[in-house]
C-alpha cells in the first residue's frame, strides 16, 4: 500500500467532529473548499474528474431540495444541502474546485420523464462548454428508441438511481437500451445500492445479472455500492468495465476513514485503478472538501488519490 503505514502528521477535523489522519509521507489535504485547488496543483494533476455531479432542470431539482428538507422523517437524519445556489452560481463554485469536465447527471422517478431530461440535458450541455453531455433512462420500452437517440446526439454519460426509479435494471425490457450502450461504450453512474434507503429492486444481484449479459458495459457504482460494498467490489474485480465511484464515502457524514474496515482498505488498495471520484454536488450534507479529505484520510498514498481525483475518471469520461 505505498506509503499508508508512516506516523500521521496531520489530524483533520470533518465538520460533524470525526478525525482524519494523513501519514507522513502524503500530501497534506485541504482544509476548506478553497484549498482544494492548491491541493490538486499540489499533486501534480490538471484538475479534478468528478463523475458525479448533479444539474437538474429547475422544477425537478426544487422536488429533489424538498426531499431532503424532509430528510429527517425520509432518512432519519437531517441532510442540509450545502450547495443551495442558483444554477451559475453552482457552475463557478465546480470550476472553482478544479472539476475540468462536470456531468449534468439526471435521473428520472417515474416513466416517461427520462426522454425529457435526456432533451433538457442536451440543451444545457450545448450552453455551457465544460459541461459533459449526459443521459438517463428508466425501465420502459421508449428506452428502446431515446436512448441510442441520446447517443447519436452526443450524450456520453448517462445516470440511473434504482431506488428513486423503483424498477430493476435487469429487466429485459432494458436490454436494447443496454446493448446499445455496451456497443458505444458509454459509462452509466448507477446508484443500485441500499443506502440511505434499501428499495424493493436495490442491491448486487440485479446489476450482476445485468453483466452476465453485457459483460461489456461500462458501470460505475454510485457511492461505492453502499452498504453492499464488498459485493460491488467483487463485481469491480470481476469485470473490466465496472468501477465505483467515492460519493459519500468515507467524507464523515455515514462514515468516517477511521471506520473503515482494514479488509475493504486492502481491497481499495488494489483497486486503485478502479475508483473514480464521485461527490453528489450540490446535494451534499457537508463540504465539498470533506470527500477529498475523507479520502487522504484512508492513508492509501499519494499515487491512489491520482488514480482517484484524476486518472481513473479522466479515462473513462475521455478526458485529454
């Protein structure tokens, strides 16, 4: 594991009181929001690839802020966004923190919304430069048609939230959406695993029957599979084209690096070519920062957090 066995250096502090500790031979991680750019720089990266950022059209983003305004009879805990800012406002905030490429990820909860996002994602990627083309399907037969028709129209990262959408993605109704997404090698960020709540259709099986027919697909794990996280790490282990990505974890709000189990740290060890970053931006409890130092803190060394921050999302979103 590199350097993570040398003495800490360093104790951070995450904003619900957790501790970070940083060995001596990493680099020492920001503090603020406004340190994370120096960071980056220090560690000799052009910037950070976040694969997991949300835009949202208006209304449906107002549905999603009320949600977690709710979060405390929804989640059983409060989850205050810390992002609420109008539209530019998020998009410098992102560019201020080093994001080269930022996705619109969409997703919708109910059929016949995603052709739709798919056209509202269009139109807000062709009005801003840096803004990665995204895409979205649900379970329905339509997704036969708009999804190689998003393709063709240059979308090149899609999203899919199995619990928000309450269908399972092994349902063969999707598999010409999945064929035609396995054939254009287009990542999906899927959020398929149970937390922060289980639904009827969340957790390994149904993704892993998804890959046993199109080996091919390109997924990223959305929140590391949480809390199946050893099941989702099996599938990334096992397939080629299967990564998972940060978002949450580790940052202090479900758990902290200390709490993370010395078994799984050896499996994301040798996955380091695995992960990619993921932060749900904007809709995040805490930081930004605190993923970042979240990560550092599991002590995994300076050449994983490149893997991490950069390399590996820079790969599969085909960033120069």
């Amino acid at each position: 594991m590199n350097d993570s066995d040398d003495a800490a250096t360093q104790t951070l502090s995450t904003t619900i009181g957790r501790t970070v500790e940083v060995p001596e031979s990493m680099t020492p991680p920001p503090r603020t929001d406004a340190e994370v750019p120096d960071y980056v720089r220090a560690l000799g990266l052009p910037g950070l690839a976040d694969i997991h950022v949300h835009f949202l059209p208006q209304n449906v983003l107002d549905k999603v802020w009320d949600y977690f305004d709710n979060a405390a009879d929804n989640y059983g805990r409060d989850w205050p966004i810390a992002y609420r800012f109008n539209t530019d406002t998020r998009l410098s905030i992102v560019r201020e923190l080093g994001i080269r490429a930022i996705p619109a990820l969409t997703y919708p909860h109910k059929p016949g919304m995603a052709a739709w996002l798919n056209e509202w994602n269009a139109e807000f990627a062709a009005a801003h430069d840096d803004v990665i083309h995204c895409g979205t399907l649900y379970a329905e037969p339509e997704s036969a048609d708009y999804v190689p028709a998003a393709l063709a129209a240059g979308a090149r990262l899609f999203k899919m939230h199995v619990q928000v959408g309450v269908f399972s993605p092994d349902d063969p109704v999707l598999d010409p959406a999945w064929d035609a997404l396995e054939k254009a090698q287009a990542p999906i960020v899927i959020h398929a695993g149970s937390a922060p709540l289980p639904g009827k259709y969340t957790g390994p099986q149904a993704v892993a029957n998804v890959l046993e027919r199109f080996p091919q697909l390109t997924f990223v794990i959305a929140h590391m599979g949480m809390p199946e996280y050893d099941e989702f790490a099996t599938l990334a282990e096992t397939y080629d084209n299967v990564y998972l990505d940060t978002t949450m974890f580790a940052s202090g709000y479900f758990s902290s690096p200390a709490e993370v189990a010395p078994a799984y740290r050896e499996r994301l060890a040798a996955l380091e070519g695995k992960i990619i970053l993921g932060s749900d931006f904007p809709n995040i409890p805490y930081p930004y920062v605190d993923q970042i130092s979240g990560l550092a803190g599991l002590g995994l060394g300076d050449d994983w957090m490149r893997s991490v921050l950069w390399t590996n999302g820079a790969k599969v979103l085909g960033l120069g």
